[in-house]
C-alpha cells in the first residue's frame, strides 16, 4: 500500500492529501496531529497486512506530523456542528492507532514528503481523519450512544476540507489549466 499512495500522489498535482479512516469507537471526529511508522497487529487488517511492530516503511523517519491546518480545521468543524447531537464532536488526537489508519496516515505523510524533496518545494498540507460510525452502521448490541449522525460527519468533515482549501494559494473555484 505505502507504494501505492506513494505512486498515486507523485502522478497527480495535487494541492493537499487528507485520507480518512473510521473510528471504532467515541462519537467524536478525529483530527490525527503524528502519523507513526510502525504496524503492530497481532492479526491481520483489514488488507491482510501483519505487523508485530515492524517499521512500515524502511528508510522513513520514526513518526511525521500532520501538515493539515488542525486547529483550523477544528475551529470550523466546532461551528459547522454546533447544537448538533454531539456535545463536543471535535478531537485532535496524537495516535491514528498501529493499523489500517496509521498505515494509510503514515503512506501519505511519506509521499508527500519524498515528493516535496524531489520537487525542492514545501510539503503539501496532508494528513488524517477519523469519522466515528453513523446510527445505520452499527449492530444490534453495540452502544447506541457510540455515533455521529451521517449528516454531521459530513457537515464536520465538509467544514474541514473548506478550512484546508481556505489556506491553499490557488482559486479552487476555477478548474484546472
């Protein structure tokens, strides 16, 4: 996978990369701050990937920072939600997990960052979030009360994206040369 990303970013011009996972548990929208490079399941995900802690990517740094404006990010999801079902539906979190997330977060924070070494610019806002389940995903036994309803995990997420664009320096309104 992390070559997949990898050839999937270094192939586009892409202004930012944000990549999104979901939340097994809380009610909260995550806004992940470290992606971390190592996998440390015992099991295998979602994609049949095994970790046992073993570095994701070889010659990668310990862990990268998000490039996202998080704090914005969660300043505009907080307004876009309030007097929503969730009391306080915004988190900024240090851990995506050792699994699928944090596979994906790190692939990401790796590609944009060999991109902008290759390229000799600054690297592009990129990172992760984590969306908790809508009602219509969960069973019958789990914890009614662990959810967003679907229509504020996309106005959150929505408010998110347009926070991002917000600091871009071209107009996303015009298409493409």
């Amino acid at each position: 996978q992390p070559q997949r990303v990898s050839s999937l970013i270094a192939e586009r011009d892409v202004d930012a990369v944000i990549a999104m996972g979901y939340l097994g548990r809380g009610r909260q929208i995550e806004f992940e701050s470290f992606a971390y490079n190592v996998l440390d399941n015992d099991t295998p995900d979602l994609l049949g990937y095994l970790g046992h802690g073993r570095p994701i990517i070889e010659e990668a740094p310990d862990r990268y920072r998000t490039t996202l404006p998080i704090e914005l990010m969660r300043q505009c999801a907080d307004e876009a939600l309030k007097g929503g079902a969730v009391d306080d539906p915004i988190k900024i979190s240090t851990n995506a997990g050792v699994v699928g997330c944090n596979l994906a977060f790190f692939s990401v924070m790796d590609a944009v960052s060999r991109r902008a070494a290759v390229r000799n610019e600054p690297v592009i806002p990129a990172g992760f979030i984590h969306v908790p389940r809508a009602p219509e995903q969960l069973t019958r036994n789990e914890d009614r009360s662990a959810y967003m309803p679907f229509d504020e995990i996309v106005r959150g997420v929505r408010a998110s994206i347009q926070a991002v664009a917000s600091t871009l320096h071209r107009d996303l309104t015009k298409p493409p040369d």
